[in-house]
C-alpha cells in the first residue's frame, strides 16, 4: 500500500530525511517512533505530499510521488485517498461538527448532499461524536476534537490514515478515548502509519514498529522486538 | 486602517464648523480698508474666465475683466488691490473675515440683497446654452423634448443664476449637473458626459475659441447684473464701492474696460443705466425653511446611501481579491497588486475621482458622474480593505490551510471554503468601522458634481442663509445614519471577542 524508496528531504542545508525506505502492507498499522527531531513528522508529511522532498520516491494508494514539483492536480487526487490526522486537530471553527465532516464530500465529491450527511452522521456515531453534530470545535474537549477530525478524514472514504501524534496534545483519560477510536479502525483493516510516544498503543495495534533516529531508519520489527517487553 | 471616527465626531465638526461660519463680530470697514492701505477682494480662479483665470502663460499670474476691475475700485478708495481665493458659492462667506468684499460674477438675486450688501451693478449678464455641434438643439425650448439618453444633462456652475433658471424651468425635461469650474463643465459637454451647460454669456463668448467643437445654442435669455458684495455690517465700504462704480461709469473706464474685453462696452453701459432693483427676499420662519429643505436634504441623504452602498461591496471584493492574490497569487502578479495597493493609498480620493471623471472621458470611456464616483470610492477603499484582509488572511492559522489541503482541495478551494470564511469573521469589525469612515468620504464625490447630502447642505445653507440650522438638521441626518453601523461594528467586536457559548448542542 505504501512504497517509500531512498527518500531524501533537506531543509536549511541539513538533510532531515536521509535515505529513508519502508513498506507499508495493506490493512497494516506502523507506528513510527524515534526521539524528537530524528524526522518522523517530516516524514509523514512527505507521503501525502504537504512537505516536498528532493531524492527517491514515494508510492501511495496507487499514486507515485517522485521528487521535485508534482504536476497540476495529482497531490489533490493523491490526498483524496489518504487521510491525514494532527497533533492540533485543527477543525475548522467556523463550521460545526458535522460541516466539518461533510465540507471534503461537498467540495470533491459528487454524491448528493443527504447521502454525505447521512454517511458523516454514520462516522460520528462511529467515533462517538454523533451527539455533538449541531455543536461548533471551540465548545468540545481536547479528545472530542480529536474524535471528530478522525471522522473527518475518514469521510473522504481514503484507503491510508496517517496520524501524526494524534494524542500528544491530551491529556490521558482524552488519549485513551482516542486511541480506542484508532485501534477499532485498525481491527476494521484500515491501513495506517502512525507517529506516537505512546509505546502502549504501538504494543496493542502496531503490525510493524519502525524506529527513525536522525533522519535514518534504525531498526524495523515488531513492537515486542523494537519496543521490549512491557513494564 | 483608518482610525475609525466616532460618529458623535461628525456632530461636533458640524456644529464648529457653523459656528465658524457665523458673521464676526468686527468686520472692516472703509476706515480700517484705508488704515490697512489694501482692498481684499476674494474671487474663485476655478471659475473661469473672462472673470478671474490663472493666465496659462504664467499660472502664477492673474487675469480677467473683475482684476482690472478690482485694481480700478481700489484705486478709487486710495488703496492697493489685494487677491484673496475662495470657492465660488462659499466666497461670501468670507466676508468679514478674509475678505472686504467678492468681485467676481455675484448675480443680484433677491436672497442675496437680503443676506449682504450689494453694490450697483457692474456688468448686464444673460444665460447661454451651449452644446455639442453634433447635438441636435436649436433652442433653449428644444429641452422641453427628449435627450440623447433620456432627460438633457444640462451642466451649471454650482450655486450660479444658470442653475437657479434651470432649476425652475419646470418645462424643460432637464437633468441639472452642478460643476465648480466651467471650464471642468465644458471638458464634460466636449466628452459627451454631459449634453449642454447653460452659462452666463461672457463665459460662452470667452471659451468659443478654446472649444470648437461646442457652439452657442439659441440667443441668450433670462438676464440680470453682477454686483460686489460687501458684509451688511460694513455700510461705509459698500457706500465708498457705489461711489468708485459711479465714478467709473460717469468717466468711461469701464466702458473702455468691457470693449478691451470684448465685452460690448456701449451695449453694457446702456443695460446697466437702465438695469431694474431686485427688491429683497423676506427672511423664511424655521418650519418654512424645513418644509422647503428638509425634503432635498432627505433626497440627498439617499444619495449618500446609494454610494455607500454601491462602492463598499466592490471594495470588500476587490480588496479581498487583491489580498488573496498577494499571499497566494502566482509571483509575477505580487508586486503588480503591491503597487496597485500603494498607488491607491498613497493618492488622495479626491485626485482619483478626477482622474476618473476627467481624464479617462479622454480616452473614449466617459462614465457618468454617479458611476465615476461609486468606481473611484470602490478602488480607493478597495487598497485599504485589502490591507484588512492581508491581516486577516495572515491571522489564520497555518494549519486550517494544511488541513483542507490534507482533504484533497486544491489551493483555491482551501482558501474559498476554509481560510477566507475565517478571515472575513476576523476583519469584521475593522470592515464595518470603515465602512463608516466611506459613507463619510461620499462627501468628496461633490468634486465630480454629485450631489450628496453635504453639497445638498452647503448650497441649502447657502442660498437660504441659515447655516447653523441646516448644520444641526443635516448633522443629525448622518448620525441616524452612520450610528446604527457603529452598533453593528461593536457588536461584531464582541462576538469576536467571544464565540464560544453560541451553538451550543
Ligand atoms: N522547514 C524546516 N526548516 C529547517 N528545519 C526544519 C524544517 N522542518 C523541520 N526541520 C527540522 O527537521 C528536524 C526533524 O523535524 P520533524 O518535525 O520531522 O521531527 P519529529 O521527529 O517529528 O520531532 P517531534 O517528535 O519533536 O515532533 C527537526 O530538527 C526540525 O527542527
Ligand atoms: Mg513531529
């Protein structure tokens, strides 16, 4: 599902990704961990293309990304297939909670506007927001936020999530909330690459751990053998 | 940004500013003329020639008939001429303060008689129409019938006796333009903006040669004299003024100065010898003179609504398009919007109004004067709006554009959809409060002849005499106007201030 190939990113003369390869099965979740700055966000952000790289390729739900410019319009249809979920949520506060899930289907989408309310009402419930459709971000909590942003990625029907330390703004109670969110996507076969510190999930749902340190990939395996044992 | 203005402010500039036009206490009489050694006569150099012109061999010099004129009555009092400039409709106002009397083209009308001292004539006027050559008018009747494009745009000088006889030609199907210089009047009769300007006959006579292309349309009419105005409380200069004009007429100076001005020197000294009194007009009670004004100040009041809202939709869409073109446009156009936003701000509204309404006629696009004024008040705030949106564009986060983009919306649909929405929420009470400062600034659009509600009160208050209690009435008129705005800028501040606890489930 994904193909990351010899990936090269550099930013202000330092290369931040410095030859970077990994495979991602379908239906598979990799967590992605590594100390602060060893290049894990940059990463993510190079397979749906929000950040530029300058050497080796990229292969994602069907779409290649090679280095350098992107021709007109294959990012957009690139991201209409994998979802993206931030450390900040970052909802759009001036539409509520179920605007926010339904505006991707109302903008890119051709179905009619019922159908895309009804599926996003589907996902909320899914995420356990379905009461909170009417409501606008700034009243939710941290997690509830987060729940949503979930839901709204998902509307958008992608074949790969990608979660960028998506509890890392939460507190635990909120973090436990959200990632039951995320491990039952996972049980449902949703593919995934998540970056997370958060050594308890990795050890609950992660197919395959894969470690970065300063730009390279240090070790791959699974989260027993990258992670030891618990406790 | 402008500052935004309070709307009490234009209260307290009204009410000063009537209180500034009130007549002195002490105005200089004839002793206090000949102690200063200097006559101050004021005149308007817009207003034209044959009167008073800058000569256009050296701008810095004077000419016209009412210089030697005045060179010639002050001599007669023993003093030397003094220059003082004004705006024609308000220059007798300054009398009293900068000026011991107004030389220049002052029609006796039975308002004027009552309000100042006027002098015995100087010179017999009467109305001329002139027209294009390719206008089909042969007589001042033919604007009883259909114009060009509907009712005739006759074009006057603001507060003049021309505009006075057009005004009550009920007869006539005319749409009165009111200008500050013939000549601007005449630019517009050559560039098709107007069909014709009615104006006193010298004034024709003397731009025949400058306007081939615009001829004299049927014989001159409706006739009357210039005076010199003087202040009522100066009764000795305005006595030693009709002694100098006697004198001048008895011995033939004038008479030789009209004929070196081909301005029929014996023709004007028999219509002046028999040139009839205009009696005084009576002083009008306080509802009389609402009845009479209350409706016209109501009128323009609408027009000032009209502008206001007509230009500040364009600017909002124009500034928010220029905003989104600089942050997110592609580079070859950024420095183009730049300039256009400097160019804008850095000139005044008044230079781009006449930029619009004179200049761009000359190159084949002559827009009517409400046009030119909504298109010129529309690019103006446009440079300021777009300013607005740059902040608030740039107040969003980078993570709304991130995470539209994240969807799969391409730039233009992220910024439709996600970063604009937000922006407009942000600028809105900066908007509103120059929304304000616009509905304001319609009272320039008076330069390119519109009439809105201050020119309505500067000629009301003008011709009637009663400036205080007009400033009163048409200051309350832009509080009822501009105040609700005010409500609704604070109201958008505090929503602002506070958008949790709405929508709550
Ligand atoms: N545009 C940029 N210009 C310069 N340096 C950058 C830029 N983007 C990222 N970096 C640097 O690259 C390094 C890797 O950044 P990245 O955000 O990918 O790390 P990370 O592993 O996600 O760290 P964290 O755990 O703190 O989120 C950091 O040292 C960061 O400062
Ligand atoms: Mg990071």
């Amino acid at each position: 599902m994904i193909d990351v190939l010899a990936l090269v990113a550099v930013r202000s003369g330092t290369r931040i990704l410095d030859g970077v390869s990994l495979g991602v099965p379908e239906g598979s979740v990799t967590t992605l961990v590594g100390p602060s700055g060893s290049g894990k966000s940059t990463l993510l952000r190079c397979l749906n293309g929000l950040e530029p790289f300058s050497g080796g390729s990229v292969t994602i739900a069907g779409h290649r990304l090679a280095a350098g410019p992107q021709p007109p319009g294959a990012l957009e249809r690139l991201r209409r297939d994998v979802g993206m979920v931030f450390q900040q949520f970052n909802l759009f506060p001036h539409l509520t909670v179920i605007d926010n899930v339904t505006l991707g289907p109302r903008v890119l989408g051709r179905r009619p506007a019922d159908e895309v309310r009804a599926a996003a009402l589907v996902l909320l419930d899914r995420v356990g927001m379905g009461r909170f459709a009417a409501a606008r971000p700034a009243t939710l909590s941290g997690g509830q936020q987060q729940r949503v942003a979930i839901a709204r990625a998902l509307a958008m029907g992608p074949r790969v999530m990608l979660f960028d330390e998506p509890t890392s703004a939460l507190d635990p109670r909120m973090s436990a909330e959200v990632l039951d969110v995320i491990v039952e996507l996972a049980r449902g076969g949703q593919t995934m690459v998540v970056v997370t510190h958060d050594h308890g999930f990795a050890r609950r749902a992660a197919t395959q751990v894969v470690e970065l340190a300063s730009g390279r990939v240090q070790r791959t395996g699974t989260a027993e053998a990258i992670l030891g044992a618990a406790g | 940004m402008r500052p935004p203005r309070p709307a009490r402010r234009i209260l307290a500039r009204a009410l000063l500013g009537a209180a500034a036009l009130l007549p002195p206490a002490h105005a200089a009489d004839l002793d206090a003329v000949r102690a200063r050694g200097s006559l101050v006569w004021a005149a308007d150099q817009e207003g034209g020639g044959p009167h008073v012109y800058a000569d256009p061999d050296d701008p810095a010099r004077l000419r016209g008939f009412e210089v030697e004129l005045a060179a010639l009555v002050a001599a007669e009092l023993g003093v030397e001429p003094r220059f003082q400039q004004g705006q024609w409709d308000r220059l007798p106002l300054l009398l009293g303060r900068s000026a011991d009397c107004v030389i220049n083209g002052f029609e006796s009308t039975p308002e004027r008689q009552r309000d100042w001292r006027c002098s015995r004539p100087y010179y017999a006027y009467a109305l001329q129409l002139v027209a294009r050559r390719d206008v089909a008018l042969d007589s001042v009747e033919g604007l009883a019938g259909e114009g060009p494009a509907g009712p005739w745009r006759v074009g006057v000088l603001t507060g003049s006796a021309a505009e006075i006889e057009m005004r009550r030609r009920g007869d006539l199907r005319v749409e009165v333009v009111g200008f500050d210089g013939t000549v601007d009047c005449l630019e517009q009769v050559r560039s098709r903006v107007i069909d014709a300007a009615l104006m006193d006959d010298c004034i024709a006579w003397f731009n025949a040669d400058r306007f081939p292309e615009l001829r004299c349309v049927g014989r001159p009419f409706a006739g009357g004299t210039y005076v010199i105005l003087t202040a009522p409380d100066t009764p000795a200069l305005g006595a030693a003024i009709d002694d100098a004009l006697g004198r001048l007429v008895a011995d033939g100076r004038l008479e030789a100065l009209y004929d070196r001005w081909d301005m029929a020197g014996r023709q004007q000294m028999l219509l002046l010898r028999d040139a009839a009194e205009v009696p005084p007009a009576p002083r009008s009670g306080l509802a009389e003179l609402m009845r009479s004004t209350l409706p016209l100040l109501l009128r323009s009041a609408g027009m000032t609504i009209l502008l206001s809202c007509a230009a500040f939709p364009l600017a909002v869409v124009l500034g928010l398009s220029v905003a989104v073109g600089r942050l997110h446009g592609p580079a070859w156009l950024r420095p183009a919007l730049t300039l256009y936003v400097e160019v804008l701000r850095g000139t005044p509204l008044l230079l781009q109004l006449y930029a619009i309404f004179y200049l761009l006629p000359k190159v084949g696009l002559a827009l009517p004067a409400l046009a030119a004024a909504i298109l010129g008040l529309a690019l103006n705030y446009s440079a300021y709006e777009s300013e607005i949106y740059r902040a608030g564009l740039k107040a969003v986060p980078p993570g709304q554009l991130e995470a539209a983009l994240a969807l799969g919306m391409s730039k233009w649909q992220a910024l439709r959809h996600v970063v604009v929405p937000q922006a407009v929420r942000i600028v809105m009470p900066p908007v509103t409060s120059d929304f304000i400062a616009l509905f304001k600034d319609t009272s320039v659009c008076s330069a390119i002849t519109v009439v809105e509600l201050t020119k309505r009160y500067s000629v009301l208050a003008l011709s009637s005499g009663r400036i205080a209690e007009l400033a009163v009435v048409t200051a309350l008129l832009y509080l009822a106007m501009s105040w609700p705005l005010s409500l609704l800028s604070r109201w958008f501040e505090q929503r602002l201030e506070n958008p949790a606890g709405r929508d709550r489930p």
